[in-house]
C-alpha cells in the first residue's frame, strides 16, 4: 500500500501508542520514542516494520509515541494509520493483510 | 442444533470501551461472566475504524480466560454496523450484541450479515450468538417477537437510558419509571426460553442503591445485568449465586421428590415446608446456577 497522506492513529495515553504515517520516498524511516525504549525498544521497532511489511508499505516515515502498548495495540495503530492515509475503512481485509 | 453456550451463565456482563487499550487488555481479572467490547456509544464518531482494528486485534490475541467476549455493534440506522459485524465474525467473537433492537426483522438483518461473514472468514455457520438491546418503547412492546426472532438469540437486554429519553422520563433511581418494561421483557424472555438482562446502573457513588436493584430484579426474575465498573461484579454475583442454605435444600427438593415419586406420594414437607412437583424445576435451576458459578458439585 502507499500511504498517500499523512494520518495519525492512537493515543497518549497509558498502554496505548500514537502512530503517524507520512509519505515517504526512500524507504521506511521509523522513529520510536517509548517511556521503555531500554526494555522494549526492539520489540517495537520488529512489530511496527513487520506490519507495515505485511500490508506492502515500502516507503513512509513512521513516527511512534509508545506509552506501554501491548504488540496488539502497536498492530491495530499502524494498521489503523495506514489506512487512514488511504482513506479506507470499510471491506477490510480482516485475517488476511490484518491478522 | 441449539449452540451450547446459548445459556451459559451471564449474571455480569461488564462494558469495555474498544477505543481505550488499557481497558481492553486484562478485564477478566476482574471475574465477569461476560465483557461487552463496545463499538458503539463509548467509542467516538471518528475513531470507529481504530476502535475496529483494536477489538480484531483483541479478540484475536488476548487469552481472556473462558470469560464470553460479547461485542456491542452500533446500530442498524448507521454506516457503521455492517463492517462491525464483519470484524466481530472475523476475531472469532462470541456473541454480538444489536444496539436500538425494534423489531424481528431488525435481527434477522444482522442474521444475514453474520451467515455471510461466517462464510467469507470460514467460520462454523451457526457459531456467532446474538443478543438484542431494547432501547425504546416500540423495541419494548416488540420484546417477544423479538426474542423468538433467531435461534441464535440468547436474549434481550434493557438499555434503561436511552428507554426513559423515548418514554419521555428519566431515570429516577426508584425504578418506578423501568417497572413496566422490565416486567413485559421478563416475561417475553421466559415465554420464548431466552435469557433477560437489566440496563446499567450508572451511580458508582451509591454501591448501597446498586445492591438494592440488583436484588430487584432477581427478585423479578433477570438473568443479571449489564454493568459499567469492575467493583459492581462481586455484589451481582454474590445477589445471583444461590447460598449454601439454598444450594442444601433444592438438593433435598429434588431428592424427596424423586423418592417420593417412586413410591406414589405426590405431596410431602422438607423442612417444615409443603412440597409437591411444582417446585421441581425451580430446585433443579437453583442447583443448575449453583454448578455454574462453582458453588455446587454434586449430581443432581
């Protein structure tokens, strides 16, 4: 998928992560801040590259502001972003490239 | 074939709002028989589609420990409801609850679109349960049509806020204003052998008024209640859990009787008290809830 423009999903607040997605043209640059970056920073970083992987995104910037989120949260907010950024929320495949 | 868990246990069905995570990831540490993952009023207009990918994520990762994952969709007059179901069937979701229920046809609509996402994600025909809210007077008067609607119905369930807005009241915390439609869909519920829910009781401040409905609608024959705080679950389970005085005498009930039968007697005393057939089954039910909720191991 492209991401055609720039959309926000999540929160700040606690166990939740604040995802935005910009279009992007050399790759994916991911930038992570987390109250548990010593702990969990990689964890965060493999979660977020794998799903934006898994639905095809091979170029945006990723910003990531994560106060604690579980790895199903993390999924569901950079799903969420991406879509958003296509302007898509209806018919989605559920299981498939979301799963 | 009637789904095996159409009458499980539901004393407490306690609301989570899908678009906050913190709520969503560990409420069965909690021990309510039922959560309600909501897609609908607690979830803002313009957060729909995360609170959509949060519940998938949940239902599909989350271990929630045997409690029943119950989602409630947004109702049939938004644009929401048909992805909703799509997602809920996807997650593997036990039951979903139909927000504003008027009529039977209003569940045979969400029927349909249940069949078709149980084919589309190839899950068992059958296997996604439904259950109505009742949310206004029409929905009220419509309770019994409603509850023989579909054999995946395992009940109805009052929305008391939204009720009283439609009767043109409000809600007093007498109950004075909820009596007549508790009453009519108590006995529409048992009418069609399908389980009957109280609304929430929003006043976390008064845990004393709280215990007193609770005990009301036992008394008139609910099921449980919808809930709306993780501290209301130990006094509803503690209300709908049969005592050990009550838990020993169904037991007796149940025996004299078929002791009885045996030998020809039709009308004997246990305890002091006069017992014939007629109290059979409510003994057995009593036993039946005390298995359910762990406090009965016997037999019968």
């Amino acid at each position: 998928m492209e991401i055609k423009k720039t959309a926000v999903a999540g929160t700040l607040e606690s166990s939740d992560a604040q995802v935005t997605v910009e279009p992007g043209s050399d790759g994916i640059e991911l930038l992570v801040e987390s109250s548990v970056i010593h702990q969990y920073g990689r964890r965060i970083r493999e979660v977020v590259l794998e799903t934006l992987e898994r639905l095809g995104v091979k170029n945006a910037r990723v910003a990531v502001l994560d106060k604690g989120a579980l790895d199903c949260t993390l999924k569901a907010r950079v799903e969420c972003a991406v879509y958003r950024s296509n302007g898509m929320n209806e018919n989605l495949p559920w299981g498939g490239v979301i799963r | 074939m009637i789904h095996p868990n159409k009458k499980r246990l539901r004393r407490s069905m306690m609301f989570l709002n899908c678009q906050k995570p913190g709520l969503i990831k560990d409420p069965y540490i909690y021990g309510p028989d039922s959560i309600m993952l909501d897609l609908e009023d607690a979830v803002a207009e313009n957060q729909k589609d995360a609170a959509r990918f949060s519940l998938f994520h949940a239902l599909k990762e989350i271990d929630y420990h045997g409690v029943e994952r119950v989602v409630r969709i947004n109702g049939l007059d938004t644009p929401h409801w048909k992805e909703d179901i799509r997602v809920c069937v996807a997650g593997g979701a036990d039951t979903i609850r139909i927000a504003k229920t008027e009529s039977a046809a209003d569940v045979r609509t969400v029927e349909e679109d249940v069949l078709a996402a149980e084919r589309e994600f190839s899950r068992p025909e059958g296997s996604t349960l439904l259950m109505a809210a009742l949310e206004s007077c029409l929905g009220v008067l419509n309770a019994l049509e409603i509850c023989r609607s579909s054999e995946r119905l395992i009940g109805i369930a009052l929305s008391g806020g939204d009720y009283t807005k439609d009767l043109q009241t409000t809600i007093t915390g007498t109950g004075d204003e909820l009596m007549g439609a508790r009453q009519h869909m108590i006995m529409a519920a048992r009418a069609a052998k399908v389980q009957c829910w109280d609304t929430v009781f929003t006043n976390l401040d008064d845990m004393e008024g709280f215990a007193e409905e609770t005990r009301l609608i036992k008394r008139m024959g609910f099921d449980g209640k919808s809930l709306v705080n993780p501290r209301q679950i130990a006094v509803v389970h503690e209300i709908f859990t049969p005592s050990e005085k009550e838990v020993i005498f169904a037991e007796k009930v149940v025996r004299e009787i078929d002791e009885k039968k045996a030998r020809g007697i039709g009308v004997f005393t246990v305890d002091g008290k006069m017992i014939d057939i007629a109290f059979y089954d409510g003994a057995k039910r009593t036993l039946a809830m005390a298995k359910a909720a762990g406090r009965y191991k016997g037999d019968l």
